[in-house]
C-alpha cells in the first residue's frame, strides 16, 4: 500500500484536453433548485446559461427552469442592473415564483459589479410589485473553483438571506442537514431515512430529493415543483442541531451556528462502513436513542456484501477522477476493499485529500485520467459521463459517478450513502469487476498439445 498523499500535482497544460471541472455557477443553480417555488438566475451571457441548462436538462431528465439575464457587449461596459431588474420583474409576472436565485458569472464578476447591492435596491424598489417574492444572490465567479464551490456559496447565501437569528428556543427533535454538492437526490432521500429512523425530523437545505427526484406534477409549473420551503428555512434557527455533510459545506455550518447559535457537526462522508457508523453514532447521541434493528440489519448485509466482493477487488488498479468531496468519499471504499488508487484526479487542492491513500493526488482534467490510466495500466475507470471516450479509446470499464451523467437513465436516484447505498456501490463496481474479468476459452489452451509443449513437459518429468 502507498503511503498517505501529502503532494498536490497541479497540471500544467496550455489547454484542457477533456475538463472535469464545471463552473461555480452551475453548482449554484443546483442547489437553488433544491428550493421549493424556485427560479434559478445566471446574471451573464446566454450562451453561459444554455451550457449550464443542457447539462442539467441531460443529467435530470427534467425540465429545468432556469433564466438569464442575457448580457451583451454593451451591457457588459455599461453595467448589468437593468438587465436583473428587468429580469427579475420579467420573471415574477410569467412564473410567480417564491425565490428567485441569482447567481453571477465570470462575465459579470470580472467587471466587478457590485450585484449584491444591486439586488438590495431591486427587491426594496419594487417592494409592491414583487409581493411575496423573495430575492437571493450569491457571487459565484466561474475562475473560483467548481461545482462544489458555487453550491456552498448559494447555500450560504441562503442562510444569511432566509434563517432568522438564533432566539435561544430549541425543537430536541429537529435537527438541520446541510446536504452537499455530491449528494444525489437519492442520497438526500437516504439520509433522510436513517435520520427519522432515530425519531428525528431533519430540515434539507437545500432538498434535491424533493424537486429533482423525479416525480411527475401533474399539471405545468414555471418554477421548481417541491424542495425546501421558506417556512422549513424560516425555522432552522431553532434546531438541536445541525449536520453538514462534506468539506465544502464547512463554511456554511459555521455561519449558520454564528447566526443561530445551532451547534454545527461535521460529517466529512457517509459512504462506508465507518463512515455510517459515525453517522449512526453520532444521530444516536443526538436523539438519545438506541440504533434501529433495521439500521443494525443494514449493516450486516453491509459487511456480507464486502466479504463477498473483497475478492474481486484485490490487486485491481484504479483510475479516480471527480470534485474533492465525492473523491473522498469513495477513494477509500477501493482501498479499503484491497484495490489500488493508481491514478486520482481532481479540481481543487483540497487538504483533506492528502489523507487518501495513494500516491500523488493530480488537479487537471479527464485528459489527466487517460494519460494516468495508461501508464499505471488501470483495471477501471470511475468519473462522470465526460469519461466514455476514455473508456473506449483505453478499452477498460467506465463506473459512472458524480454530476453529470447523461448517457444513463437513473443518475438521479443513484444512491451511494448510508448501510444500504454502501452495499449496492460494493455490489455495482465487483459486478463490474466480474463482467470485464478475463474467462478462460479453449484459445488459452491451444498451445498446450504442441511439440514445444510436449517437450518442455518431458524435459520437465526428465528431470
């Protein structure tokens, strides 16, 4: 086994040959569409928009609502508040949505518009005209990191915009979640099934599982359909406490405790076995209740699962590509499982990702992924769908992770946490394993009858 990673090889290249990362600005628009009544905002060009838009389109397999404030070169010197004004009154009359989620582009942010004021003036001037509808906005430049990134800001946003300050009154039972960037819909489902298991009622914020699941309405909405609602927001100051899941989400636990005194835990992951059974410990200490029969069941047919996969993931080579927080939590399944991190590619130099175990952690792109996967000869490819050409051009098999996934059907109810989730990822990537595993065929056998054989063999019996 390799020792613990403690250098960051930050590609140097003059163009990005396959990116892996996406713009802040989209993971941003992910999470406001994880409120409910919702229309997302990109303050910038169109053509930023319609990127963002198709990959989410692709991925969900939804219509997604979503705006733009559609800059142009002049706007662009001149300044863009009339384009979000007229935007945000534009929207209000068609769609009446609750929440309209702004969030900013490289264009803008290059200019250095001060769009947060901006918005102040906008909800305070048309005050009467809005009515119910709320405004948000998070600075979201797409040079700034990635998906996970902008999801943390929006989150954030969110918090300083909707949860009151603390008042000093606690709910025992309620506790907040603050669900990251890679958490699927399915996930945020997951968790928050364990999390009632304990008797207790989590607040999603923001809540993909509720907007993005893939439920059908029944009639037209111009806005997102289910999610977190202003009122779920309006009462997360009086929580027990609150769980933020993942690194990037750090930052918004910490301001969401300074505004409302909820007392913050951080969980850094919740695929594996350890990491859920600090999960369940941990919700155990909170509710003060003991585990559920059906979460100790779980568990076991957790561990079954891996006694019966470890076979066919020991000595397998493993090519890794994805944003920080995914990375984490599932390097250490491979590992754990007896397979070999031989090449990990990611987006930022996150710190936390010098404790995986492998040899050097790369910050490029898919092009990095294929370059490193043919050379440490790599057994298995695990990214998002960019990943298929390297698949086929390397011919190994491509585990599809993470956002996005637009050649499969499901991606939204890929469950990858929790007892169960853990089980069905172990079962999934030996399954994958076993279908690419080379079966022996009476070719293999061919030169066995000839007379270099028999020869060898008499020599062998001679002596």
């Amino acid at each position: 086994m390799h020792k613990p990673s403690d250098t960051f090889v930050i590609a140097r290249k003059s163009a990005s040959t396959n990116p892996l990362k996406m713009s802040p600005p989209l993971g941003a628009a992910m999470a406001y569409l994880g409120l409910d009544g919702c229309l997302p905002l990109f303050h910038g060009s169109q053509g930023c928009t319609a990127f963002a838009l198709v990959l989410l389109v692709r991925h969900f397999k939804e219509a997604i609502p979503f705006q733009t404030t559609a800059m142009n070169e002049v706007t662009t010197i001149l300044g863009g508040m009339d384009n979000v004004e007229q935007a945000v009154l534009n929207i209000h009359a068609r769609a009446r949505p609750k929440i309209i989620g702004i969030c900013s582009t490289g264009l803008t942010e290059t200019r250095g518009e001060d769009t947060f004021a901006d918005v102040r003036t906008i909800q305070a001037r048309h005050a009467e005209t809005l009515g119910d509808t709320q405004l948000v906005f998070a600075a979201t430049p797409d040079f700034a990191g990635g998906v996970q990134e902008g999801w943390g800001k929006a989150v954030s946003a969110m918090i300083d915009r909707f949860v009151p300050q603390g008042d000093g009154t606690r709910t025992l039972r309620q506790i907040n979640v603050l669900a990251g960037a890679h958490m699927s819909p399915g996930d945020v489902d997951e968790l928050r099934e364990i999390i009632e298991a304990f008797g207790l009622e989590p607040i999603n914020l923001p809540d993909l599982s509720g907007s993005l699941d893939g439920h059908v309405p029944g009639r037209h909405i111009g806005t997102t359909y289910g999610g977190t609602t202003l009122e779920d927001m309006g009462r997360m100051h009086r929580s027990a406490c609150t769980l933020a899941i993942g690194e990037h989400m750090r930052i918004s636990g910490e301001r969401l405790e300074a505004r409302t005194g909820v007392p913050t835990r951080f969980i850094d992951g919740l695929t594996g076995l350890e990491a859920v059974d600090r999960l369940v410990v941990t919700l155990a200490e909170i509710s003060g209740q003991p585990v559920p029969k059906r979460l100790r069941r779980q568990r076991s047919q957790l561990v079954d699962a891996m006694l019966d996969g470890h076979f066919h993931f020991g000595g397998k080579r493993i090519a890794i590509a994805a944003e920080p927080d995914l990375l984490w939590a599932l390097g250490p399944i491979f590992t754990g499982m007896g397979a070999e991190l031989s090449t990990v590619v990611t987006t930022m130099p996150a710190p936390h990702l010098e404790a995986l175990d492998c040899g050097k952690v790369i910050v490029g792109d898919l092009g990095d992924l294929e370059t490193g996967a043919a050379e440490t000869g790599a057994d298995l490819l695990v990214t998002h769908s960019h990943g298929r050409q390297a698949s086929e051009r390397l011919g190994l098999p491509l585990f599809r992770v993470g956002f996005p996934q637009f050649d499969r059907i499901g991606a939204a109810h890929q469950t990858l946490v929790g007892y169960r989730g853990t089980r069905a990822l172990v079962c999934d990537l030996a399954n994958t394993f076993i279908d690419h595993a080379h079966h022996a065929s009476p070719a293999d056998w061919a030169g066995l009858g000839s007379g270099e054989g028999s020869h060898g063999g008499s020599q062998a019996a001679a002596g």
